[in-house]
C-alpha cells in the first residue's frame, strides 16, 4: 500500500490500521494507494471515497493549494505532473476526525467508525480488482437512486458486515484512540 498521509498521525498508527482494513474485507493492499486527510472541524465524522483508476498522478496526492506552490504556480504556469503510480483497482482517500473532536462519540468511537469506513472503501477496491463493480441504474428521469440503496453500497456493506476479525485489530484501533484523544 502506498499510503499518503496528509494529517499529524504517524504512519505507524496508520498504515498497519488500513492494512488491516483491506485484508479483513479481502481486497489485496499491495499496489493501492491510499490517501489520509483530516476531517473539517465542523465536520466531525470520517468519510472516504474509492476511485477505479488503473494509474494515479502523484501530484493528484499532494497538496498543491499552499503558499509557496501558489506563488510558485500562480503566473498560470501549469504545476508539474509528477510520478505516474500504477495502481491495483484504484484509490482511496479516507477522512481522519481532528483531534480533540468527538462531538457525541468518544476516541474510541471515533476510530471504530474510521476503521468501517476503511473497510467500506476497501470493499469498493475488492469489487474494482475481482472486476464485480456494478453501477445502480439510474431513475427514468435520470437522477441516481438515494445513496443506501445502490448496489454497490450495499455489496460493500456486506463485506463490512462479513468481514474477518484479525486479531491484532483492537490494539491498533487503541492506538489510534490514544493519539486521537492526546
């Protein structure tokens, strides 16, 4: 797994954390890339997405909107495009809680909610690498159906539910807890 890592979390805490969030539905972890933001402070729950792209920019993945690449790029000089990644089904890039906000939830909440979304989104990667990934037809007007209903998001919640129980988990799940809180 290529991981980028755009909070203050160790990728220690992290890597191991999404590693196992992939196994655990079935996807292989290997060649994904997987990109980790932080959430808006008003915006207190994670939340991904998953991409089907066979290759990835790595400028896509870095953050291009900060002062001196603004300076930088702001003659209307286009920004380089980087290192193409090759990748195995696709991307994803998942949302970390900032510290220190838990609204309702505790720490530990928090991260156990984290840990789903992870497996949700790898669950989007298993479809995308076995070549399963059905797309929900749309209304007779042409609208897509409510989210909950799609197939795919019900195919990747039944991995969630499915899932295997590695028995390292709830020691990273506590780490992270730990470095969330503290």
């Amino acid at each position: 797994m290529k991981l980028y890592n755009k909070t203050k979390c160790p990728d220690g805490i992290l890597k191991p954390l999404l590693i196992a969030a992939g196994k655990s539905v079935g996807a292989r972890t290997t060649r994904v890339v997987v990109k980790v933001t932080q959430t808006h402070l008003q915006r207190r729950m994670s939340s991904g997405v998953a991409c089907q792209q066979p290759f990835v920019y790595s400028w896509h993945l870095r953050n291009l909107k900060g002062r001196r690449n603004q300076k930088r790029f702001g003659t209307g000089e286009e920004p380089p495009l980087g290192k193409l990644i090759e990748t195995d089904g696709g991307w994803i890039e998942i949302r970390l809680p900032a510290k220190g906000t838990f609204g309702n939830l505790g720490p530990l909440e928090q991260v156990e909610y984290f840990y789903e979304v992870a497996q949700h989104e790898w669950g989007h990667i298993r479809d995308y690498q076995q070549r399963t990934f059905r797309v929900s037809p749309r209304t007779p007007s042409g609208r897509r159906i409510r989210h909950d209903d799609r197939i795919e998001e019900q195919r990747a919640d039944a991995y969630v539910d499915e899932a295997k129980k590695l028995h390292r988990i709830d020691d990273l799940i506590l780490d992270l807890a730990v470095w969330l809180e503290g």
